[in-house]
C-alpha cells in the first residue's frame, strides 16, 4: 500500500475536488522541508543519531538536510552559541530565502543553557526570530522529531501572503532585519 499525503480540506463532489490555493501549497511545504543543521555540540550528536535509520528523519519530509543557507528553508540550531558566533548565526539566517524557519534544539540555543557566563548567548532568540524550542540537555531524538513536526503545523497552516504582512515585517526589523 502506497501512503500518501492526506487531501487538504475542500469541497468534494463526484468528479470534482476545490480546495485553496494556501491550503495546496501548505500541504507541498509541509512535506518537503530542507533543514540546515547548525550543531555545534552535543545537540548536534542527537541531531545525527535522529537522522539515522532508527529514528529517519526522513520519514517527516526532511530527507535532505541542505548545508548551503541559500537551498535550506528550515534553520535547526542546537547547541552552545557563543556571542562571537551570534553574527554568523544571524548570517546564516539573512541568506536563507523566504519562507524561512528556526528551531532552536537544546536548552543551550533556547536560554543558554547552564553556560550563565558573559561568553555564551543567553538563547539565539536574542539575535533571530525562533519557531519552536525543543527542550533538553540534550534532547532525544524523539524530542527533535516532535519539534519538526511542530514546525510541519505551523508550515501547513501559514498563510502565503503572511511574509508579506505588516505584522511580520515589524518583527523582522524588531531583530534588526530588512
């Protein structure tokens, strides 16, 4: 039996089936994120173990994880970010092109973890708009399936045209982004 993506909500008849076009498009963004993993510790050894054959990211329509910005839609920071690499961080967040979201894995990209010193960012939400957080120190590979799974959500009900809201350019120029 072949599985395939659930229909998106619509008006069906015989021979017929009307949907929107955000819901369409939802659905095909929904099933074919491209995350960029920026791992910097051990987040980053959970990260891998959930891309193995036990755990298959694969299976939620993230089979390619991209290392280029420029062909990723789906920004997954895990680990220690010192403040030295918080522009490159941000760097990597501008190249990446809209739609464009964050994850930020590990209690060490959420707060800081228990690195409370003048050397470690205190949460990357301090530099660029975050999604989702995945808790733990570090999180099992079951925490970060569910975390991408949140952001399937949140990209199958987005609108297209909220990148080009008012709300949403306020809170880009709020982190200091055009």
């Amino acid at each position: 039996m072949v599985n395939t993506a659930e229909a998106p909500e619509g008006v069906e008849g015989p021979g017929f089936f009307a949907t929107s076009l955000d819901k369409v498009v939802g659905l095909a963004r929904k099933h074919s994120i491209w995350p960029l993993p920026f791992a910097t510790s051990c987040c980053g050894i959970e990260f891998m173990a959930t891309m193995a054959s036990t755990y298959d990211l694969a299976r939620f329509g993230a089979e390619r994880p991209s290392f280029s910005p420029r062909q990723a839609d789906l920004l997954m920071v895990m680990g220690t970010i010192a403040k030295k690499m918080g522009p490159v961080v941000r760097q990597v967040y501008e190249q990446m092109s809209e739609p464009r979201w964050v994850i930020a894995v590990g209690a060490c990209a959420s707060s800081g973890g228990i690195f409370d010193t003048y050397s470690v960012l205190q949460g990357i939400d301090k530099i660029i708009p975050v999604d989702v957080y995945v808790p733990g120190c570090p999180p099992r590979p079951e925490q970060i399936i569910d975390g991408l799974m949140r952001i399937q959500d949140l990209v199958e009900k987005e609108p297209t045209r909220r990148r080009d809201s008012s709300e949403y350019k306020a809170l880009l120029s709020s982190y200091g982004i055009k």
